[in-house]
C-alpha cells in the first residue's frame, strides 16, 4: 500500500513539475513549456515531461475503459445452449467427511445429465470416514474413488493422479466442500463450445458473508477479483484470459496434458497452470453464470494461512508469468489483478488529488484525478451489483479490505516453503 501510495504521488509530483500552475491553462501555455525544453532549458528533465503528458492521459483512460467494460453482459458462444459434453469431475477429498456428503448432495441436483458425468473423488492418505461416505454414492452417480498412496503428498500430485483415470475429454475441478446451483455446469462447459477457448472459470461466491468484519470483507474482495468476479469479467471483456482460481473451472483434457498437467512443487497450481497456458496462447474464459458457494475464514488466523499459501505461491509463479506473450503481460501489469489490492488504488488516488488541492492549489489536476477515483469506486460498486447480489453494504467495509490488502501486500516478502496438501482450517 506504501508503495502504490509513492507511485501515485510521484505521478502528481511529476505533472506538477511540469505542467502550468494554473487552473485553465490555454493550449498555448503548454506549448511554450514545452518550448522551455527544446530551446535547451531544463533539456535534462525532457524525458520526464513526457512520462508524466504519458501517464496524464494514460491514468483517466485506462480507469474509464475499466469502468465502460464493467458494463453489460459476457456473451456464450451462439449455439452453446445445447451444448452438453460428458465431464469428468475431479475433487480432491483429503479428511473431509464433514463436508463431503453435502457437496455430492448438491451434485445430484445438477441439471446436467446424469449419463454424461463421471465422478472422481481424490482420497489418497485420508483416515477419517470420507471413503466410507462416498461409497454411499456411486450407485446415485458414476464415481471413481481413488486411494492409492502418492509420492508426492500435495493437492497438484493428487490431481494429476486423477487426470490419468479421467474417461472424457472435458475435466472440471471442485473442493470438497463445493455447494453448486442446478445449472452451474452447464454454464460452465459452454464456453468451450467455441473451438478457441481451452479453458473455462465460473463464479464464486462466499456461502457465510454475514458471519462478521472479516467474512463481509472477503465478500467485497470475492466480487473483485478472489471469486472470480468484476475484474474478470473485465479481463475477458478488453481480450485478456481469465485467471483459473483452482476451483469451479473446467479444461479440454487434450490442453491440459500440452502443458504437461499441474505442477507437483507448485503451492498455486492453478494460477500456475494459467500463466503456462497463456504461455501457449490457449484462451481462459469466464463464465459469471456458473456459479458455486462455498465458506470463507471467520478469523484472522484461518485468513492469515490461507493467503499465506496464495501469496506464495504468486511470488513463486512470477517466472511462469514472464513467459506469458507480451500482448498478456503488459495489460496484466496495468490492471495489477492478481493478489493485489485493486481497492487501495481509488483511496490513494482521492488522497493524492486532496493534497495536490489543498497544499499546491492545483484544482485542474484534483478534478483530472478524480476521474479515476470515481470509475475505480464504480467499478467496485458494479462489481457488488453483478456479484455480490447487489449488497452494497459491503460498501463500508473498504477499510478493512485496504488493511487486509495490506497484510498480503507484507506476505509477498516471505517464501512459505512446503508444498504439501493444505487445507485451511474454517474456524
């Protein structure tokens, strides 16, 4: 947060430096200054005049193309609505009976043809009654239980095991403690109906967003970018892929083993597997219809250790993600979408305008910046209206959001060293 805070006062610092210190400058006005630099004047600090004309104009635009793009709805190819292709549903279910019955329950009311999906449940190492549990279900739906013990103890190891016992082509991956609506899969799968898109992230949604400050928050960080929400959907919109969240997502078998299935030594396997697949230009869709729940941490404990095992893994992911193309990379530094606090930008943009407004007297450059501020702060609210069943209360939890971006923003300085199988523990 300190840092973005630098950066963005920089900027202003930058633009005062160099443009008229007036209200309504004339054309002409900038002219002359730039003049001031060709004549040989200040001729050392040419090049800042000009990244500071660059992110002059750069800052309102690109935080109103976000702010349009938060508009409307993502179009399903035309033809998908029929498009109903076998599936191979993998979980991995390491000692979870205490959710695993309500997760397949919530299976069987899926509309999706019981005849076209195959069940794979990843129960290697378990020693509580999570096998037991399962077998009462096979003669409800097609299912494989696996319990083979691995060499590899890790969730990425798991997964690659079941791949190898996948039958269809198609492969979409849930936790264990997945609460999905009727038509969740369906919605899923139909961007695969288009040939170019290999991969597919549907919605997430926190099931106890009303339990206390931290659940609320995370509700307002899961309709930015954690649950797959308004940032998303903005990524596909400008051309960018989705970023697969590990849960609620779906593969073409075939794309998957190109890549060379998921990384056993990673801690984010599927961030991970993003960046390899946009390595290989294999498109990532979002799918906002597909819509699952599930429960996030109630305490600052269980927050800490999950986002622990997500920072980590983002800090050791930034290799794979420099090998994405340029055209993915770049917007993907603009947007700063992964792990970040996209909500500390609007804050530090109105603090900085007010500074330059009361301490420099600057009202044109407080009403330029305001602009972003304002579409940032819009973005957000959409982003509540589309995915966060319109509560805008969570509006107010913004200051605990900034501190717990903070938090993580520390994380990125400490390596968490073990890859095996994690679960956060929900308390």
């Amino acid at each position: 947060m300190i840092l973005y805070g630098f950066i963005i006062f920089l900027i202003y610092y930058l633009i005062y430096q160099f443009y008229p210190r007036y209200i309504f400058a004339s054309p002409l006005d900038y002219v002359n200054q730039l003049d001031l630099f060709l004549l040989g004047r200040n001729i050392f600090f040419l090049p800042f005049f000009i990244l500071s004309l660059f992110l002059f104009i750069m800052f309102p635009v690109a935080w109103g193309i976000y702010f349009l793009s938060s508009f409307g709805k993502i179009k399903l190819p035309k033809g998908s609505e029929d498009f109903y292709p076998s599936i191979s549903i993998i979980i991995p279910a390491l000692n979870e009976e205490a959710v695993i019955g309500d997760s397949l329950e919530s299976l069987l009311e899926t509309n999706y043809p019981k005849d076209k999906l195959e069940l794979i449940i990843v129960a290697s190492n378990s020693t509580d009654r999570t096998v037991e549990i399962c077998e009462k279900y096979q003669d409800k739906i097609p299912m494989k239980i696996l319990t083979k013990s691995l060499p590899i103890k890790g969730k990425p190891a798991a997964l690659n095991h079941a791949i190898t016992e996948a039958s269809h082509d198609i492969l979409a991956f849930y936790d264990a403690d997945l609460e999905m609506e009727p038509d969740t899969l369906h919605f899923l799968v139909r961007p695969l109906f288009n040939e170019n898109v290999h991969a597919a992230v549907g919605n997430i949604r926190p099931s106890n967003w009303n339990v206390n400050w931290m659940t609320k928050t995370i509700a307002l960080e899961y309709t930015n970018h954690s649950g797959a929400g308004i940032f998303t959907e903005i990524r596909n919109k400008i051309g960018l892929s989705a970023l697969i969240l590990g849960r609620n997502w779906c593969i073409r078998k075939d794309s998957l083993k190109k890549v060379g299935g998921f990384d056993e030594n990673c801690l984010t396997e599927d961030l991970n597997l993003s960046y390899r697949l946009m390595a290989e230009s294999m498109k990532i869709a979002f799918s906002p219809k597909a819509v699952i729940s599930e429960k996030v941490p109630t305490t600052f404990k269980s927050f800490k250790q999950q986002r622990e095992r997500w920072i980590g893994g983002y800090v050791q992911n930034v290799t794979e993600e420099m090998e994405v193309p340029k055209k993915e990379v770049i917007p993907n530094m603009i947007m700063i979408t992964q792990f970040q606090p996209m909500v500390d930008f609007s804050i530090f943009l109105l603090i900085a305008s007010l500074i330059f407004l009361f301490i420099f007297n600057q009202v044109f450059l407080f009403m330029w910046f305001l602009i972003p501020s304002l579409c940032m702060t819009g973005v957000i609210l959409n982003g509540i209206r589309k995915y966060g069943q319109k509560r805008f209360g969570l509006i107010l939890y913004y200051p605990t959001a900034i501190f717990l971006n903070t938090f993580m923003l520390s994380l990125q300085f400490k390596r968490k060293k073990t890859t095996e199988w994690e679960k956060t523990i929900l308390e």
